[in-house]
C-alpha cells in the first residue's frame, strides 16, 4: 500500500492546497511515485498544476456518489514525472454523498492504486464532512499547516479533537507528522507568538520546518507550476525542498 499523508485544518486560508501540490512535487522529484488527491470542490490543485477539468472528466468525488465509482478512473498524469492527480468536482456539495467513512480507504486499496504509487497526498476541505472523516480514516500520517495567527491555531485545536476521536475509533494507525507554520516571518510578533503557543501545547518536535513568506508561491501557483518548476532558486523553493526531504523519511522504500 502507498503511504498516504492527509493534509488538514479546520481552518480555512491556511496554505492546504499550497501544501499538498508542493509535496507531492517535491516527493515526485525525490523519485517516489506520487498521487495527488483532490477532496475540496474548490479544485485549487488542478488550477496548481495547470491542469483543465471540464465536466465530462471523472473526479475524485465520484467515489462518493456512487458505490460502482473507481478512483482509478479519476487517476490522470500531469506534466510532472512521478506525479498524477485525481481532481476534485467543483460541483460536489459538501453535504451530499454516501455516508461512509471507509469509502476512500477502500478506493486507495484498488490494485492499479496500490500498484502504480509510492505516496498518496490528500488535499481535504475545512469542513468537518464525510470527505474529512475519509480521509483522516485513509490516512497514515497528518500535517497540519497553519499561518501563525489566532484563529489559525484555534482550526489546530478542532482538528486535534477530531484526530483524536479518529486514532481512538476508525484508524488506530494514524499519526501526526506535524505542525507546517507558513508565511511564517520571525521578525513579526504575532507570528512567533502563535508558533510558541502550538510548539508550547503539543511539543517543539511536533514543529515541521518552517515555510517562509515568499510571493513567488502565489506566482507559482497561478502560472500552474509547483515552486520548484517556477522558482527553484526562491526561498520558498528551497522551504519545500527541506519539507519534502524530511516527509520522505517517512516513505518506507
């Protein structure tokens, strides 16, 4: 089975989709063969790859809609190496769908999933839905990436609460690969209060690195290329590349 991270926080505009497409490009470039899953109807990870979804194109959400859905059908290459994505229906309501937490879990076992990826990234949405709940259920690990601002780490606290009804109940084997500060800035005072106050609660090794306020993600992002293929040379390039390292770690070769 891949090993599968689950990128969340109760939080809105706190970095997820950034998050989840840089990873999964960084680990692509590390040589592990990479699925990009896309949970948010918003299908911002599309947009981040340059990818065109039209409406006839299968989804990721399609395997809840219905029982027959395979998430492989979904499964699409983008023009990266290693790197595949299964995008998200900008139609999905987030309140619909079948009501099982177990849905993706199974989807990730398809023997072409199994076969033809390394790692699974899984860009979820804010809300606490069916969506969340299977991914946290399909997940091995979760990085939680938060702006160092109040109401920021407050969407830390709720997912905390979640994941740990979820490690006590569904998925016994999830665990936390950490707390992912961005846009972080240590000259701002606020910043390195909150970022205190997360690595005070839940543990200074709990602290991912650090990645730093850089415009050229937002450039990146709208060009349709991870940082590492628009500005390899910024320092937001060189956050990703040292957050990548790390989370491969992670990757059972």
């Amino acid at each position: 089975m891949a090993v599968t991270f689950v990128v969340s926080n109760r939080k809105g505009g706190t970095g997820k989709t950034t998050v989840s497409v840089n990873v999964a490009a960084e680990l692509a470039a590390l040589g592990l063969r990479v699925l990009l899953v896309d949970l948010d109807s918003q299908g911002h990870c599309a947009v981040g790859l340059g990818i065109k979804v039209s409406k006839a194109t299968p989804t990721a959400h399609d395997i809840f809609r219905r029982i027959d859905a395979r998430l492989a059908t979904a499964v699409q290459p983008t023009a990266f190496d290693k790197l595949a994505l299964a995008p998200a229906d900008t139609l999905f309501e987030h309140g619909e769908g079948l009501r099982d937490e177990g849905l993706l879990k199974r989807a990730l076992a398809e023997e072409e999933i199994v076969t033809n990826f390394d790692v699974v990234i899984l860009d979820t949405p804010p809300s606490l839905d069916i969506l969340l709940l299977n991914a946290l259920t399909a997940a091995n690990w979760v990085v939680v990436p938060f702006v160092p601002h109040p109401l920021s780490s407050e969407g830390v606290r709720q997912l905390m609460r979640v994941l740990f009804k979820i490690i006590s109940g569904t998925n016994r084997q999830l665990k936390l690969a950490g707390f992912l500060p961005m846009m972080g800035n240590d000259n701002i005072r606020i910043h390195r209060t909150v970022t205190g106050d997360v690595a005070n609660q839940f543990g200074v090794s709990r602290l991912l690195p650090i990645i730093r306020n850089d415009i050229r993600l937002a450039e990146a992002f709208s060009a349709g290329k991870p940082i590492r293929y628009y500005a390899p040379k910024s320092r937001a390039a060189e956050d990703f590349a040292r957050l990548g390292t790390f989370l491969a770690q992670l990757c059972p070769q």
